[in-house]
C-alpha cells in the first residue's frame, strides 16, 4: 500500500474539515442519531477522551473512525478501554473502504497508532448485529477478540401503516384488548397528552423525572446524561418532540423523541412511580410514540435495548447486539473469558 497517513482529531477539529465530514456523514452518520455531528457535539464535554482517527492515501480518505479512550473501576482497580464509538453512541462508529484496505488491517492500523499514543489495557469494538455481522465477528475472533452478546435491541416497523388506527387493527386481538385497556385512561378528564417542542422551561419539568427513571432503571441502565444536554437540544439541529401525559395539568411522564424521515428514537423517558401502575404510563409513552412516528410517516421505531419483552406487545422485533473485546494481549483475551465477560456486564449494566 502507498504510505497510509493516519490523522487524530478532536471533534471541534474534525468538523473544521469539510472533506472529513462530508465522508462521515455519508459513510457512519447516514439514519443513526448518535452518530452525527450535532448529537455528538452534546457530549463533547462530558466525553474529553473522545476523538476521530482518519487514514488516507494520497489525500483520498480510506477509513475514519471514532474512538473514546475510557476509565472505569473494577473491583477498586482502574481499567483503562479504548472503544471503537462514544458511551452515548449506538452502531459502528467507524467505516473503511474495502477498494483500499481490509477489515482486519484496519482495525490493527487504528490498534498500532492507539497504543503509540495512549496507555490502555482492554479494546472493545462495537456494535455488531446478529446474523448479518457474522463474517466481522469471525474476522474479529481471527484477532484474538472476544465476541459478547452485549444486548438485544427492539424495533417496530411500522412502514406499511397509513395511520395508527392501521397500525392497532392489525395488532392481534388479544394485544388490541390489552392496550384498550391502557388507554381508557386517557377518558378521564383529569388525563391529557401533550405534544410539544424542547424549551428550557419544559426541560425544567422533565428532567428531574428522567433523573428519578434512570436511577430506578436495571436493565441495561447507563449512566444519566447532564442537564446540559437536555438544556443543549433546545438549540440543536437535531429534530426532537417531547410527548407528555399529564395529570391534574401536571406532568406525570414524557419521552424524548429524536426522528427524522426514516425512524423515531425515545431516546429519554421519565415517569412519575405514583402512577406508573394506574396509568401503565410506560405504554401510554410507547402508543403515543408510534402514532407520532406514523403521523410523520417514518419507516420505522427503534424501541431501545430494555424490556423486551415488554416491547412484544407491539409486535416489535428484536436483534441480538454483540461487541468485540481485546486485552492487550490475544492470549490473556483466552485464558480470562469469565472474567472479561464479568467485566463487560459491570461496564454495560452498571448497577449505580
């Protein structure tokens, strides 16, 4: 191969550069919130260690990719990762061209000039999607990496549906009766839904909800996201809506809608546990986010990574997520599988 020029920047770098950003929005960013520009710009402050490795040949960008340089504590011990993607990202973060350089030389390129610069001592290449992702989990077992089922991620399609009423008289009868139910509460005059831009006074209503939900959250429960964010997407480019139920004019629950012309994402949610059980507030959330979705005539919902089950209702489907990890060492990578595989779920589900 012709010298390969490999160039680290940090966000507000990278999206100086037109050529750079033209071919990460065209290669990664293309139907995936968390990885466009504008979304990461969110958690830029939050995410310090987090920067874009960009290889090109002859001027001619070959492979980009983003990296987040992380430390967690295990045991009382500081680990230090380095991960392909951010924390707040979904999908790959990364893209090479297969006309120029394989898989494998990429991801040992991006390797070789990350250990060059940083001191760490796990890699985790993420996300990787069931049967379809199967040849570069294979590539990247070759390397010595450890493929973990991280998650499974729940979607509704909801294309081929006119309007909500569509969508409901499609759902089984048994499903039809169930969220009959759910939503004669919304007869009592006492109960209203909203639909509403972002404005820094509804963020002053709804955040401290979305606190109180992550802190009871379980599954797969990530740290809680700032103030600033939420504060930060009342001036974003990012398309959002923001669903309320309310009670006696009062908010008693909300989801955070990111979309666009193909998918919505509820990406934030908050409930007031008062009446989580009499109002089936989770649910009254969901339907209100696929009538919205279709109303806009998107293609599809991602649901999230939680409560599967529960998602079966909507007739969602699921897909099982993996990623990839790597102690510095393949052979140490082999011995210690249980404890790696301990040390992921503490990472992906932390319990505080």
């Amino acid at each position: 191969m012709t010298e390969l020029n490999i160039v680290n920047n940090s966000l507000s770098a990278f999206c100086a550069d037109k050529p750079k950003t033209e071919s990460w929005n065209l290669h990664v960013a293309t139907n995936n919130f968390t990885l466009t520009l504008d979304y990461l710009h969110l958690y830029n402050k939050q995410d310090i260690n987090t920067f874009f490795y960009t290889g090109s040949v002859k001027g001619e960008i070959i492979f980009i990719c983003l990296i987040s340089i992380l430390k967690i504590r295990i045991a009382g011990f500081p680990i230090a990762i380095a991960m392909f993607g951010a924390p707040k990202t979904n999908g790959k973060a990364f893209w090479h061209s297969e006309n120029h350089i394989s898989y494998s030389t990429f991801v040992k390129q991006i390797l070789q000039t990350l250990k060059k610069q940083y001191k760490f001592y796990v890699v985790i290449l993420r996300e990787f999607y069931g049967t379809a992702d199967q040849p570069l989990m294979a590539k990247n077992q070759d390397m010595g990496f450890l493929n973990h089922h991280a998650l499974v991620k729940s979607y509704l399609n909801i294309a081929s549906f006119a309007s909500f009423e569509d969508y409901f008289n499609a759902l089984p009868s048994k499903k039809r009766n169930y969220f009959r139910s759910v939503m004669k509460c919304k007869q009592d005059s006492a109960v209203s839904v909203g639909l509403y831009e972002l404005t820094p006074e509804l963020v002053d209503l709804i955040y401290p909800l979305y606190q109180k939900t992550n802190a009871k959250a379980k599954e797969n429960r990530t740290a809680a996201v700032n103030r600033s964010v939420f504060s930060a997407l009342c001036d974003s480019k990012i398309k959002t809506k923001v669903i309320t139920y309310n009670l006696q004019n009062k908010i008693a629950a909300f989801g955070l809608m990111f979309f666009n012309s193909r998918e919505v994402k509820c990406l934030f949610t908050g409930f007031d546990y008062r009446f989580t059980k009499t109002h089936n507030l989770w649910y009254q959330i969901m339907l209100e986010s696929i009538r919205f979705a279709i109303d806009q005539r998107c293609l599809h919902i991602d649901m999230g990574s939680s409560s599967a089950s529960m998602k079966d209702k909507f007739q969602a489907g699921h897909e099982d997520v993996y990623i990839s990890v790597l102690l510095k060492n393949p052979v140490l990578t082999a011995i210690f599988k249980k404890p790696v595989a301990h040390l992921l779920n503490k990472f992906l589900r932390p319990t505080k």
